[in-house]
C-alpha cells in the first residue's frame, strides 16, 4: 500500500524533489566537452595555483570567464578533494547554485502571488503558487542536462531568482531588499558579466516607472541601495584586478561586451530555443498575463516580465546564440508562469497532466529498455547501435546504480496512482518527470556516457607517448576545451603554434579529424601518437616529434 501525497506539495517533498533532480551524475563522471572542462580547469588552477584573482585555463590568462562560479567551485575542491574527485567537487557549485536558484523562486512566488489566494482559506491553495513555481522551473527542458554541468550561467540563474526574490520587498522592507538584490545584482555581475546585471538592473527600473507603489521614496530607497551594494560586491574584484594588470580588465570588459553575431539573427535564435527550452513555462506565463490582466500594472507581473524582456534583448544583443545561454531567462519566465499554472481551465490542466504521464513513462520505459540492451544485449538492435557508439565499452552491473534507479521507478508509479486531483497536479508531474530521466539515465548510463565523453584516456595516453624531459610541446588547432582537459588530468600545457616557426617547438601536438590525416605540420615530423576518445567522428589527437 503507497502513501497518498497531498497536493501541493509540501516543503520538504519539493526539496526533496529538488535534492533528487540535482544530486544524480554531479560525481560520477569526468570534465565532457565545452563549458564543463573549462569550467573545472579554471577552479583548478585556482586550488593549485593559489591565485584566485585571475581566471586561467592552461596557466594562461581566460578573460572571457568571470570568477564567481570558479571561486566557489576551487573551494568545494579543496575542502572535499581528498573525499572526491576534484571535478565532482567542483560540480557542488552546480548543485549549490540551481537549489539557490529554486529556492529564490519558490520564495518570490509566495511573496508576489501569495495575495492572489488570501481569499480562501484553504492553507494548501494558499501554497500553490510558490510549488508551482519551483516546479516549473524544475521542469524546463533547457536546464535538464545543463543544471548538471560546470557552468558559469548556473550562478547568473541563480543571481536573476535572487533578485526576484527581493523584489517583493522593494516598498515594506526597502533597506533589506535592496541589500538582497544588490547582492545578487553583484553576483550576477560576477558570474557571467555585465549583461546579465545590466538587464536585471533595467528590468527594475522599468518596474520602478510603471508601479504606482515603487514610485516612492521607499521605492527609490530600495533601488539605491541594491545598485550600491552591487557595484561594492563588483568593485572587489575588478578593482584589484585593475591593480594587478589594466590589461586583464580591459581584456575582460571587451569579452564580456563586444557583440557577437547580428541582434536579429541571435533573437530569432534563442526565441526558437527558448520555443523548447523553457516548455512548459512559457505557454503557462501567456496564459497567466490573460488571467490576470487587470493586475498587469502591478510589480509582481511587471518585473518577472520585464526580466525575460531585457534578459532576451540583452544576450541577443552581446551574443554569440548559444542555447546554453537561455537557462538565465528560466526562473523569470517560471515565476510570471506560476499564477498561470493553477488558473489554467480544467481541460487545459488535464492535458498538461496527461502529456505529463504518457511523455515520461514512455521514454522512461526506453531507459530501461536501453539498459537492459546494454546489460543483456536484448533488444539486439539496441545493443549494437549502443557499442557502435562507444566501441569497446564493456558493461558491468551495479547494484547500488539499478537499486537507485529502481528507487526512482518506483516513485514515478506512485505519483502516477497516488495523487490526487489538484490545480498543481500537472506541474507536479512534469517536475517529476524530468528527475525520474535525469535520475535514471545518470545512475544507469553514466559509465557508457562518461567512456565516450571523457578526455581522461586521451589524455593517459598522450602522456606515456611524451619523450622523457620534453620541455616544449605546441598545440595546432587544439581547442580551449581540449587544452583545458589535458591541463587538468595529466598537467600537460601546450603553447600556441607558430607557423612561421613550425619547429619552435620539438613536439607538436594536432587535433585533426579522424578520416584523414592533412594537418600533419611537415615532412620531416615523426608521429609518436594517434588517439582519440571511442566513438568519436569528429576529432583525433596526434603527437608530433621533430626530426633534426
């Protein structure tokens, strides 16, 4: 017999539910490609270096990162280094910055739409919205893999749900709102740059002139002393980065604002991102500005919307159109989508509700299914397109991983069979939805991912093939996160090939592609090495050494 839930739910299942979406994966596999690498490797060379101030990947200076996501994952690895791996530790900032993140919301829903449902006395209604909104936000499609990974933009999300989280507060506790959000306008200044902080501090701005409440002394109280308390948290690092090299900060400043791509092409590009990413949000926030139409004037609807509006423009304007990007708009279109998921039509719930059920037992039921390929090799066709894609991978039971993601089964019947009617059921289940994939798919497919994924190997092996005391190796057309990958697990740093010089160096190291062999740098090198990571179509590590 299974325990009936009670709708919604209350705040230890929603954390719960929060830990459980977060908490699978964030261990158990190495640096993959892109942001997650490089990310690592700049907390890296911050624990190993002992200089904090200046982002590095490869001992070499990367402005194009700011440092508070580094800062913070450098110190999860070196108090917890010696327990776990120093990239896993490194991805409790990740942890730490998405539960932040859904914390803010939840509060800035029940702070904004708490009123909408004063009227009625029922407690659990009155606790709809701010479950609706952690919900949604745990539901959006664009953050499933990315509130997993090591990235800066995980801290810029949780900066934008912090400073919806004050906001509330801007007219009956000015002095403590603003010390809030200008703490999360700083911080949003510090982990993505200017952008983000500048589309925030605009959307508030733009509130302050439309809301008749925040066009008061108290209203202006709040908005000074969050851009004061934002430019004080800003000003301790840039000023002493400016101290240690004006360059460095230049350097970041023209990384940080120079426009990549063309406005147009960059907006219709993370409108048709955000089209899936941010689903089922986005139609749920349309429906919630028809509902409360009449409340359109009010901070609690103007601000959400105001964000997504500024936060949209603004990274179409700086660019480049990375999908990666877009995670920053979700707690702002999750908290305007909040009062638009318990008013939705009883139809229109059903649906949600339904799609909810039949998406995520259907592909669940895939999970499985590509398990049992990879454990028994049944269904066959699923075993073999598994091992063409990780060739070699050999498949071993744990029973800790199949208990866990048994676990995670299990409850997904449970909320199928043992909930009860409810504006938030629908939210419910797609929230639970995506944990149930996440969760099943990093406790049962990790080690395939992670042997595909991982530069670890690639790494090893370049390593042995090194001539003992070689003292100069050069990269040609070896990308950052590649470089960064080979800093990080084995400590081999390239410098930059010169092709004016081409033997400046006695080893040189070339990514190229795997079906031909046309960027060798010359006749008269030697190839010591050629690997790459299984399965992989597109690049090839080979290791070059200079015959004099």
């Amino acid at each position: 017999m299974l325990p009936r839930l009670s709708l919604p739910l209350s705040k230890t299942m929603l954390a719960l539910l929060a830990i459980v979406f977060v908490a699978p994966g964030l261990l158990t596999h190495g640096p993959w490609k892109s942001l997650d690498a490089i990310s690592i490797e700049i907390a890296h060379q911050m624990a190993t270096r002992g200089d904090w101030l200046v982002p590095r990947v490869a001992g070499e200076a990367w402005m194009t990162q700011s440092p508070l996501f580094h800062w913070v994952g450098a110190l999860f690895g070196d108090l917890l280094g010696t327990f776990i791996p120093f990239h896993g530790a490194v991805r409790l900032a990740s942890a730490l910055f998405t539960l932040a993140a859904l914390a803010a919301v939840y509060f800035a829903a029940r702070s904004a739409y708490g009123p909408l449902a004063m009227d009625t006395t029922d407690r659990q209604a009155r606790r709809a919205p701010a479950a609706s909104a952690l919900l949604l936000l745990v539901s959006s499609v664009g953050l499933f893999v990315h509130a997993h990974e090591a990235t800066p933009e995980l801290a810029a999300m949780a900066a934008v749900a912090g400073v919806l989280a004050a906001a509330p507060h801007a007219v009956t506790a000015p002095l403590r709102a603003g010390l809030g959000a200008g703490l999360a306008l700083g911080a949003g200044l510090l982990a993505t740059g200017p952008i983000v902080a500048t589309a925030l501090l605009g959307a508030l701005v733009l509130t302050a002139l439309a809301d008749s409440d925040w066009r008061s002394a108290r209203g202006l109280r709040f908005l000074l002393t969050a851009v004061v308390v934002a430019a004080a948290l800003g000003a301790a690092w840039l000023v002493p980065l400016a101290a240690r090299d004006a360059t460095l900060l230049t350097d970041w400043w023209r990384e940080s604002t120079t426009p990549e791509g063309v406005l147009l092409e960059n907006l219709r590009y993370f409108l048709v991102v955000l089209s899936w990413a941010s689903f089922p949000a986005w139609p749920l926030a349309l429906w919630a500005l028809w509902a409360h139409r009449r409340r359109l004037g009010t901070a609690e609807f103007l601000l959400p919307a105001f964000a997504s509006l500024a936060l949209l423009l603004g990274l179409a304007a700086a660019g480049p159109a990375r999908e990666l990007y877009t995670i920053v708009m979700l707690p702002a279109l999750a908290l305007l989508a909040a009062p638009g998921a318990i008013a939705l039509r009883r139809g229109a719930a059903a649906a949600l509700d339904w799609y909810a059920v039949m998406t995520f037992t259907f592909f669940g039921g895939l999970v499985w299914a590509g398990y049992c390929a990879l454990m028994l090799g049944v269904p066959r066709k699923l075993a073999e397109n598994a091992l063409k894609m990780a060739p070699g991978f050999v498949a071993r039971f744990d029973a800790v991983q199949f208990l866990s993601a048994l676990l995670l089964s299990v409850a997904w019947l449970m909320l199928l069979f043992r909930l009860p009617r409810s504006a938030t059921r629908g939210v419910t289940r797609w929230a639970a939805g995506m944990t149930l994939l996440w969760g099943t798919f990093a406790t049962l497919y990790m080690p395939w991912a992670d042997y595909q994924k991982s530069y670890r190997a690639v790494a090893l092996q370049l390593k042995s093939r090194l001539p003992v005391g070689a003292a100069c190796i050069s990269g040609r057309y070896l990308g950052p996160t590649q470089r960064a990958a080979l800093s990080y697990h084995v400590g081999l740093i390239t410098r930059p090939y010169d092709p004016t010089r081409p033997d400046a160096c006695p080893l040189v190291l070339v990514q190229g592609s795997p079906h031909h062999e046309l960027d060798a740098p010359g006749p008269r090198w030697d190839k010591l090495a050629d690997v790459g990571r299984p399965g992989d179509r597109s690049e090839r590590y080979r290791l070059y050494r200079l015959v004099r």
